[in-house]
C-alpha cells in the first residue's frame, strides 16, 4: 500500500525513466521530457534524504496475502491463497508429516483475485508483485504491485520498484550490485544504486515476461534449476548480508506472539517453530556464510529478458544474501513431498539442479536432509501470517487458514528437524 504521494510520484519517475531509455516510447512521447517527472527527488540513496513527508498509507487493500501454497498439508485440507478456491484431483500421497493416506490436487488450477494462477507459482507472487506482467493493463502504465513491502509501476519497458519503507539503504545497494555484476543469472538492474522517491528506495529495472501461470506444463523448472545452482556456485562478486528468509520467518512468528497471544492457534504454530534449528529461526548464524542465495524462490520470480523469448533470469533481490542454498529449495520439495507438484516436475528440477553442479543438496541420494528445515520454516512462517492477519481483521480462521495450522500441528508431532552443518 502506498501513500498519497508515492504512486502517482512513482509512476512519473518510471515513464521518465522509459523515456530516456527509447525516445520513441509506445504511448508517443518522443523525448525524454516528460512534465515535472525529472526531479531531484530520483537521486542515489547516498545524498541527502528525500525532504517530502509521506503522508498515512491509504488503507488500500492488498488483492492477495503474502502467503504460499501450504508444503505440509493432507488431501483434506490442502491449501491455497487467500480465498482460492481449489480443485482437488484425488490421488494418494505420501507426506513426510502426515502417514496416513491422503489426497492432494496434482497441477490444479486455483483463483487469486479472479484471476487463474497455477499451484506451481507462490499465491503472493501470482498478482504482479516483483515481476512485470503483460497482461496487466493494455496502456504503457501499469500499477503490477501496491503492498505495505512494495510497490511496482511499469511504463512500456520500464519497471520501478519502491521497496519497504524499512528497506535498508546500504544492504539493498549491495544486492543491486551483485544483480549488476550476475547479468547472466539476475537481471541487470538499469541503475547502479538505488534513488530516493518520498522517502521511499526505488530501483529501476528492464520489462520482462514473466511465467505464465496459466500454463502450467509450460513451467521452466529445469531453467530455474539451473540459474539457481549458477548462483549457488558463484562467488559473490561484493560483500552481502545474510540471505534474509530466516529473519522474515522470524518476524512473522514474533507478530503473532504479540498480535494473539492467546489464540488457540499460536500453540500449534510456537511448536512447529520450535522444532527448527536456531539459524532456521534467526536466532544463530547460518551453517553456511558464503553461499549466494536468492532467498525467496519461486516460479514468480523469473523473467525472459528481453522481452518475450530471451532467456530466463532470476529477479528480485530483496533477500538475496549469502546463507543456507537449501532455502532456495524448499517451495519446489516441500511441494512435491506433499503432493502438490507432479513427480515428474520435482525430478526435473531437481536433476538439473543436480546436473548444473548446485551445491544445495548431495549429488546423488535423498535430498531431504537439506530441505526439511527449510520447508518446516516457511510453513510456519505461512500459519503465522495467517493467524496473525485473521486476529486483526477480528474473524475465525478460515477454510484457508486453518489448515496451515493442521500443518503446524503434525510438523510439531514429527518432532525436531535434524540440524544442518
């Protein structure tokens, strides 16, 4: 969500920035002039801040909740987006939280915000939110994402991102750089360093086609496979902080210990958490420190640049870092564990990660020591966020809800996940 003055600050900020990238843009400008868009207020966040006060969030409603398909779910109550609804296909699985038998939709269609997204892609992502979508609108702007941790407009080829308002200046400058340095595995920022926007920090990026989430079969898991294990090889090319999943599934946990105390759904939640290792939680450096990760991967966090048929590339680099490669893992197993991903898909995925050289797991062999924790985090990081957002809105938990915290329960059940490192 933004405020009264970001968006509109925004927009104008990316179509200047399109116009000085192609003089002939597609909504007919035809110079780089474009009214009082060319401001100082686009400056590198080193100079002085941004003088203009924001105003209050405008109370927008975010169209989805930051939340992923449920890993550790039975056939009864497998678990989408916010409100989706789920068509489950009945076939027998076996999950590693759940023995009994149980049935799960394999590759089913579900509804975020009346628009058709595949289960392969994460319910938060499937909007717009960091990527850019052609499909957004049919003129050259296009707001793709407005929520309280960013906002993304798109003008023709042009993307600006504004990142949370607690976004840190230097360890974000850092990120942009190694996404200048890995131009064959991120895609290349189209600054150096990010600009201040009314007290906000903005990156520009190049327009990319995203994954089509209507298309499942379609979905290019070995080419992400593949750039993950590439940058799981690779040597930062500058020094970054820590790969930030462990933290924000910390935070997650921590509102929900002050938001509702006292729900009868924190107890199942607090267990699962407990049962991750202390780097899991952020309590404890991770076992791994010099592994460049991309923190939070999912099929919404690929592009073809350029644009429509160039090669895909990672985008969003929020929480890249250095840390645990597993993480980057996690979604795709923990799918397919429980039944939500085709077997065929997992192995595609995981033998061109293998293939590519990555690092994460062992060359040959079961995968999952190196993905339980991991997959355990996010999973309760996702029942927290629920509970949480149902506490404030002052309702039960919902069809949707409430089976992240089943999750939790029987993940508490398994006992302890086995320390990595």
């Amino acid at each position: 969500m933004t405020t009264d003055h970001l968006l509109p600050a925004l927009t104008a900020r990316v179509r200047a920035t399109a116009h000085a990238r192609t003089p002939a843009c597609p909504c007919g400008a035809a110079t780089a002039a474009d009214g009082a868009a060319s401001t100082a207020a686009d400056r590198p966040v080193s100079t002085a801040a941004d003088g203009a006060a924001s105003t209050a969030a405008d109370g927008a409603a975010s169209t989805v909740a930051d939340r992923p398909v449920s890993t550790f779910t039975d056939g009864a109550a497998s678990t989408v987006a916010d409100g989706a609804a789920f068509t489950v296909a009945d076939r027998p699985v076996s999950t590693l939280t759940d023995g009994a038998a149980s049935t799960v939709a394999v590759g089913a269609a579900f509804t975020v915000a009346d628009r058709p997204v595949s289960t392969l892609t994460d319910g938060a992502a499937s909007t717009a939110a960091d990527r850019t979508d052609a499909t957004a609108a049919d003129g050259p702007d296009a707001t793709l994402a407005d929520r309280p941790d960013s906002t993304v407009v798109r003008h023709a080829g042009t993307v600006a991102k504004a990142h949370a308002a607690d976004a840190d200046p230097a360890e974000l400058a850092l990120r942009v750089t190694v996404a200048a340095r890995l131009p064959g595995i991120l895609l290349p920022p189209l600054g150096p360093a990010p600009v201040t926007v009314h007290g906000r920090l903005v990156t520009y990026w190049p327009y990319g086609t995203p994954v089509d989430p209507e298309n499942p079969d379609a979905a290019p898991w070995e080419s992400a496979a593949t750039l993950l294990a590439r940058l799981h090889r690779t040597p930062a090319p500058a020094a970054v902080p820590p790969m930030r999943g462990p933290a924000k599934a910390a935070q997650a946990v921590a509102r929900l210990r002050t938001a509702a105390p006292h729900h009868p759904a924190t107890a199942p939640v607090l267990h699962a958490w407990a049962t991750l290792p202390a780097w899991a939680r952020g309590e404890a450096p991770m076992p791994d420190t010099t592994t460049l990760c991309h923190g939070d991967l999912h099929l919404g966090q690929l592009i073809r640049h350029p644009a429509p048929e160039g090669p895909w590339l990672l985008i969003d680099v929020d929480d890249l870092g250095t840390g645990v490669p597993g993480w980057d893992l996690a979604r795709p197993a923990a799918w397919y564990a429980c039944g939500l991903l085709p077997p065929d898909d997992w192995h595609r995925f995981l033998t061109a990660y293998r293939a590519a050289g990555g690092p994460a797991v062992p060359s040959h062999g079961d995968p999952w020591p190196a993905l339980d924790a991991p997959a355990r985090a996010l999973t309760t990081q996702t029942a927290a966020r629920a509970v949480t957002k149902a506490v404030a809105a002052g309702r039960p938990l919902d069809e949707v809800e409430q089976p992240l915290v089943d999750a939790c329960a029987r993940i508490a059940s398994a006992g302890p996940s086995a320390p990595r490192g």
